[in-house]
C-alpha cells in the first residue's frame, strides 16, 4: 500500500544544555496530545550528533494526515491574538525556554517510503542514522527516489544499513530530497563511510547518482529516548513528569 502520509521536518536550535529538556517537552509533553487532537503521529526526535551537523541542535519528523491533516493541525497554529489553540500556546510558551529558533520543510514520501507504524512493527533500529539532504536537478526527485529503491537500498544494507524513510521536498523546484538510513552499529556506520570513499559497488552508485545529484550532506542523528524508533511506540501521557497540558 502506498504511503499516503506527509511530513514535517524541523532542524531546531537549541538554548544553552536544553536539549534532552526540549527533547522531553517534545515527546512526552507534545506528541500524546498531537496524537488525540490533530491525528500526528511522531515518526521521530533526534539529537544532531555535533561533531557532523550543527550544535546543540535537534531533528523532529512528525508524520500528518496527509495534506488535508496538515491543513487542519495548521488552522490552530496561526499566530496572532486568540488563533492558536490554548493547549499548544501554552507548550509553545515552555518549549521557548529550551529553543531559540529553527528551520522547518514538508515532505511527501516515495510510495514505498514506510511509515513509522511500519517501522515499529518492523523492529527497526538504529544506534545512529545517517540523514541525508539531497539536491537534485529540478524535476528530478521522482528519477532520483527511484534510483534509491532499485539499487541504493540493496547497497546499503550490504553495509549494514536500513532504510526509514525517502522523502520530496514539497514547495521547492522539485529539487530536494532526505533520505533516513537506520545504523545498526558504530563499527558499521565507519565501515559504510569506509565504503564511499572506495571503489566498491556502493561508492560506483554514489557517482552514478550525480547525473541527477548536485549536492548532499550528510549528518549522523541519535535517537531521544522517547523516539518511536527506540522504544518501539509512540510517546504517550504516561511519559510525562510534570506536565499536564
């Protein structure tokens, strides 16, 4: 069955030694009511490993109800006087203490792609991911994912690799894409970069690929210990410590 979710992405920045609080606020504080009120699901929350990515930062992905959902969860975020909702103003207000600022995009999945639901099922796991931002040539997002799923996945997890997610970018020039790979191991996330820079089947894909590809960055992401992907479900009230909202 085809994908038929959409997704938020945010790269947040993060305030002073706050992140494993904002990390919290996030699961255990947001997701449940996210869950009950807007039908979003947390398909995960990442800390940026620093020494790849900027820091201290955080990832959220936050799986909608495709686009007439995330049409819905938007008409109670509206800022301005009395239009977003009481429940999220008042998390948004705590949430401020712990970030300063970040960077959002929406995601259409490949059809393939699977959803956390799937993943979870799967037992997917990873002791770190490797998260990668795509440029490709515009108009070629659709060319470049299926390049991915008919030779990248079958090359990646000869490393050891799995896949968790292969994303478009919406409202750009169909130029972007992320793809979200599960590392088993620190040995194996060394020996899978091992293999780009060799001359194996995977790095001979990598130069392939830049017929469509015209830039990627990769950065290495750790599970918060509320992510789906770590405990298998996801974060509900019972999580909470002190917080009621």
């Amino acid at each position: 069955m085809a994908n038929p979710k959409v997704y938020i992405h945010e790269f947040i920045e993060i305030r002073g030694h706050h992140r494993a609080d904002y990390m919290h606020h996030m699961t255990a504080n947001w997701s449940p009511t996210a869950q009950r009120t807007r039908s979003q699901q947390c398909f995960g929350v990442w800390a940026v490993l620093g020494s790849t990515g900027a820091w201290p930062q955080v990832v959220n992905l936050w799986e909608e109800d495709g686009l007439a959902g995330l049409a819905a969860s938007f008409a109670g975020e509206a800022v301005g006087p009395g239009a977003q909702d009481e429940t999220l103003a008042t998390w948004w207000a705590k949430a401020a203490e712990f970030r300063r600022g970040g960077f959002d995009r929406l995601l259409r999945p490949a059809a393939w792609s699977p959803t956390i639901d799937a993943l979870c099922a799967a037992g997917v796991r990873g002791e770190c991911y490797a998260h990668e931002l795509v440029k490709v040539r515009p108009g070629t997002t659709a060319e470049f994912l299926d390049l991915v799923r008919h030779e990248a996945v079958a090359l990646h997890r000869a490393e050891g690799l799995e896949l968790v997610g292969a994303f478009s970018t919406l409202m750009v020039d169909d130029d972007e894409c992320l793809l979200l790979w599960a590392v088993p191991t620190w040995a194996e996330w060394a020996g899978y970069e091992s293999a780009l820079l060799g001359d194996g089947a995977l790095a001979a894909w990598v130069r392939d690929s830049r017929r469509l590809v015209t830039a990627r960055h990769r950065i290495l992401l750790v599970d918060s210990p509320l992510s789906p992907l770590r405990t298998g479900r996801q974060p509900s009230a019972a999580d909470r410590s002190d917080w009621t909202g």
